[in-house]
C-alpha cells in the first residue's frame, strides 16, 4: 500500500523569505499523481499544486513550485516570496493512476507559521 | 471553478440525535463525493466514497450504519450521523471528483464542524 510522509509537523519562516515543505512517499507504481493542498484557519482545503509522475519537469504555479524527484520519491514544495496569507497547515497528497476510486493517500501535514 | 457548497458550517446536536451535512455541487456533476473525518491538528481520514446512485463504500472500522451516505444525484450527496454521541464530534468535509480548471481532480466543501453535547 502506499504512504506519504511529512517529517515536518511544524515549520516557521520569515516573512518575504523562503520555505521548503518536505514530502516523501511510497509506491511500486510508476504512473501516479502528486499534490499539495492547503488548509488555512478557515479550514477550507485549497489546492496548490499538482504533479503527474510522468512529466519530469517541476510543477511551478506563481510563487509554489515543486522539487519532484522520482527515483528518491521525494516531493517537497518550495514557497517563496513567502506572505503572511500563506500561514497554513500544508497536505502532500498521493493518488495512484490505477485506483479506480480515485481516492487520495494523505500525508499528516505541516504547519507553516509565517513571521511577520 | 468547480464549487462544492456544503451545509451546515457548524451543528451542535443532543447526543442520541441524527445531523444530516449536505454536500452540493453548483457548477459541475460529481459522480464520486468522498467524506472525511478530520480531528484538530490531524490529517484527513477517509471515512468513505460514493458514487452516484451506488452504495457508498466505507473504510475499514466506519460503521456504515453510524454514518449513513447518500448520493442520490450528481450534484447532491448527503451524510447523516445518526444517534449521535460526544466521540462523533469532529470536522467533516467532503470532497467532490471534478473534472474543471486547475482544481482537477477534487473539489472540497468547507467542511462541518459537529458539536454533540
């Protein structure tokens, strides 16, 4: 079965700098999607990005972008420019291509505590 | 983009009562709506997936008879906690498959927060 790891349960950064979110996962398959999702104080689940494992180059959407790196089944999420608006609890996300039910493998999520 | 509307934001209900979460899909059909359990600072827990018109499908330990779901509609799935009592206090959110825009993939409600007292 697969798994998805975040050793990080906490992170804090100053504001304007920037913040790299670590993920690693577990997978015989080949083909599978990557994402990182955030849950502000509101709680409303918002996606950042996301990765297919097929597509070598890295993610990037404005100021998130990703470091994937297949072979290590790492997946970590560089914030930069970092704002006080990205102060959140951040969620790497698994799903296997062959699933049909396509349900996502979370990992435990990282709170990122931005510093003014 | 895809919206998920999901009601009520927050319930406080009698233990041994029933509390119905609705999930709608405004601008799109979601054929799969999956329901999480979330505990403070934790992750999200899978409680189970249904597809529309099918019996939903319930992760190990989750009394299916507890918590009832029913996604009738492509754009309406319901979960009811019935007989409710204090350890089913929780965040629950609810998750649409969508196919629109960046958020391909899932849609999410706000979620729910339940209070049994």
């Amino acid at each position: 079965a697969q798994t998805v790891t975040q050793s990080q349960p906490e992170m804090s950064v100053q504001e304007a700098e920037t913040v790299t979110l670590s993920c690693t996962y577990d997978t015989s398959e080949s083909d599978y999607y990557l994402f990182w999702y955030k849950q502000p104080p509101s709680r409303q689940m918002i996606l950042v990005i996301r990765q297919e494992a097929y597509k070598q180059q890295n993610a990037t959407e404005n100021r998130f972008s990703v470091n994937f790196q297949k072979a290590a089944k790492s997946f970590s999420l560089k914030i930069s420019d970092s704002q006080l608006g990205d102060a959140a609890m951040y969620f790497c996300a698994y799903r296997s291509v062959m699933d049909s039910n396509y349900q996502l493998i979370w990992g435990a999520g990282t709170k990122l505590i931005i510093k003014p | 983009g895809a919206v998920v509307s999901q009601h009520p934001s927050w319930v406080i209900c009698k233990s041994g009562t029933s509390v119905k979460i609705e999930c709608r899909s405004l601008d799109f059909q979601a054929t799969t709506m999956f329901w999480y359990r979330q505990f403070p600072k934790q992750s999200l827990m899978l409680m189970a997936t249904s597809n529309e018109g099918s019996k939903a499908t319930y992760e190990q330990g989750v009394e299916k008879d507890k918590f009832l779901i029913n996604h009738a509609s492509l754009t309406l799935s319901t979960l009811t906690v019935t007989s409710a009592h204090p350890e089913d206090s929780s965040f629950y959110i609810c998750s649409a498959r969508s196919t629109r825009g960046f958020s391909y993939g899932y849609t999410f409600g706000s979620g729910t927060r339940l209070t049994v007292v």
